[in-house]
C-alpha cells in the first residue's frame, strides 16, 4: 500500500500545483523557463504513474475488500466508462460542439473513469486509488472554474462523431484484450476464455 499512496501522492501532487499554488508555478516557469519546468513535472508525473501502477498490483493483490458491488453496478460501470472514452477522445481532438458543452473534457473523463471502477469495485486499493482521482478531479474542476480558464470555442460537428468514433474502437478494444494487458483484470469476465 505505501508504494500505491507514494505513487498517488507524486502523480497528483505535481497535477495539483495549479490547483493550490498556481502563482507559486508561474514564477518558477518564469524563473527556469518552461521546457525546463515541463522536463521536472514530466518526471515527477512518469515517476508517479510507475508507482501508482505498480502498487496498484501489488496492492490490489493484498485483497482488503471494503464492500462487493451488486453485479447491476458492474453494468453501470461499462456505460460510464464508454462516456469516459468518449470524453476523453472530445478532449483529444480538435474542438467540436461536444468540447464546448463539456468545458473541460478531459476532467469529466476522468470523474466518469473513477466512478465507474468504484462502482465495479470495492476492495481498498481501488477505492484508495479512484476515490483519490474523483476528490483531485472535482477540486481541479473547482480550481479551474475560479482561474477563469477559458473553454474551447465549438466546433464543426464532423469532429464530435469522429470522436464517438475513436471512442468506441478504443472502448471496444480495452473490453476485449487491452484492460487485461494493462491491468490483469478481464472487465467482462466471459471475454477470459
């Protein structure tokens, strides 16, 4: 568990600087030069997300179950997870109507990805780790709307339906191999065999 929380607090720690000390950033930007301080949240972040991945595995492995969702919630989970593919995807390209309604796409993928896996799952690891993704991505969310970040201006339509598009074949191909590759886990169990 301690490699889980380390990796969390590296991961979300250097994605905070914004939300809590965005004057703090803009100085040391000023003072190092952005490709510089890229270069140190880059590695902050990589390092982070190593972590986080692997105690991840090897904490979800300890099996402290906290609740067992209904299998009902497990279905939930599969449509919120296909919004968030595709939210993520409206993030990804170029602006269309959907960017502008959702503000900020790439948030709304990742509240939509956290609560459908504490939906489909309820052992501490996963609670741990998506439950700390949902309070950071709302708090972002807030931060974001007091900085006045401007949202994208809509788009041409044709860029929304290549982005149901793309989401869906990504979607698709995490259901039928690639959750399994990155994770371990097969999201829909009859896809094992």
């Amino acid at each position: 568990m301690t490699i889980l929380l380390l990796g969390i607090i590296l991961f979300l720690g250097i994605h905070s600087v914004d939300i809590v000390a965005p004057a703090w950033r803009q100085r040391q930007v000023e003072r190092m030069g952005e490709g510089t301080w890229k270069g140190i949240y880059s590695v902050f972040a990589l390092l982070g997300l190593i972590l986080l991945i692997w105690g991840y595995g090897v904490a979800r492995n300890e099996g402290v179950l906290l609740y067992e969702p209904p299998m009902g919630l497990r279905h939930v989970a599969l449509l919120l997870m296909l919004l968030s593919f595709i939210a993520l995807a409206v993030y990804a390209l170029p602006a269309g109507k959907l960017k502008a309604k959702l503000k900020h796409p790439m948030l709304v993928a990742i509240k939509l990805w956290t609560f459908a896996h504490l939906l489909a799952n309820g052992d501490l690891a996963s609670v741990l780790l998506f439950g700390t993704f949902l309070i950071w991505a709302v708090f972002d969310r807030i931060s974001v709307k007091r900085r006045h970040v401007r949202t994208p201006a809509p788009g041409p339509v044709k860029w929304d339906i290549i982005a149901v598009i793309v989401a869906v074949v990504f979607y698709l191909l995490f259901l039928w191999r690639v959750h399994y590759w990155l994770i371990g886990v097969y999201p829909l169990p009859q896809l094992a065999g």
